[in-house]
C-alpha cells in the first residue's frame, strides 16, 4: 500500500510505537522453518526500538514538568530563561516522535511522570533554600497534557509577574 498503512496493523509514519509492537508481534507469528533467521531476538529489537521511543518521551514530558514547575513556584530570576529554553527544546523533540498510541500512554502515566517531576524540583528547590517554594507544590500535576506539550503556554510564575 503506497500510503504507508498496512490493512492489518498501525503505519509506520502514523504511530511507529504502535507500528514497532505490531511489526513485532506479526514476526514471531509468522511461520519459519529456517533456523538461520533469528526470529526471537530480531522481533525483541523491533519491539525495543519501540519502547525507546516511549522512555524519550515519558523523558521528555518529565523535563518540560520539571521546569513548568520551577518557573511557576521559584522566585529565582536568573535561571528563568534556561528552564524556558529547556521546555522549548523538549516540546521540539516530542513533536518529532509523539504518536497517537504515545499521547495515550502519556495520558495514562502522567500521575506517575508527574511525581517524579515533583520530586526532583523539591530537592533542588531545598537545595536552594527555597522552602517555601516546596511547601505550595501540588501533589497531583496542575497541568493538564494539552498544557504540557502547548507549544507557547507557560504557567504564572510566583506573585504573577509576567516573566
């Protein structure tokens, strides 16, 4: 099929996650008498390029979350720019490799993303003395998914200044 969909299964340009845990499934299913092709393994690193992608994006929404919240409960000023910056670059990367069946895993972990997020923006803000800052953080993420990938959508930062 010339546009990249296959009758059976998700296409490879329209959710490779899908595509790579389906192409994987198809391999070991198929019938082989030819002792030569290493079925097994070859399906495991089809599946493996898969859920690589799924770990940079779970990576990446982490690093946005972690900066979305310094911007929002820091009153650090110097560092703004940076965070900014970061977030910028992580939203570039997710929309080189989001995926339909991505979004819906990030959907569904976003609890668990969030709480490490959280986690490491309290030691660094305690790192810094900034205790205060650590005692308003959310235990549930404040942001929805639509927010965190926005491309131009940044939360008010501490007292509500525009940055």
């Amino acid at each position: 099929m010339p546009d990249g969909t296959r009758r059976d299964g998700p296409g490879y340009d329209e959710d490779f996650y899908a595509w790579t845990q389906y192409q994987a499934e198809v391999l070991r299913s198929m019938p082989c008498d030819d002792n030569r092709f290493d079925r097994e393994n070859v399906a495991e690193e089809i599946e493996d390029l898969g859920r690589n992608t799924r770990e940079a994006v779970g990576s990446q929404v982490r690093r946005i979350l972690v900066h979305l919240l310094k911007l929002a409960y820091s009153p650090a000023s110097d560092p703004r720019r940076g965070w900014r910056g970061s977030i910028i670059d992580a939203r570039t990367e997710l929309a080189d490799r989001l995926s339909p069946t991505l979004r819906q895993d990030l959907s569904a972990a976003l609890g668990k993303i969030y709480t490490a997020a959280r986690k490491r923006v309290a030691s660094d803000l305690q790192d810094y003395g900034e205790q205060q800052a650590v005692m308003l953080l959310s235990d549930a993420c404040p942001y929805s998914l639509d927010q965190i990938l926005e491309e131009d959508w940044y939360p008010e930062p501490p007292g509500g200044e525009k940055p």
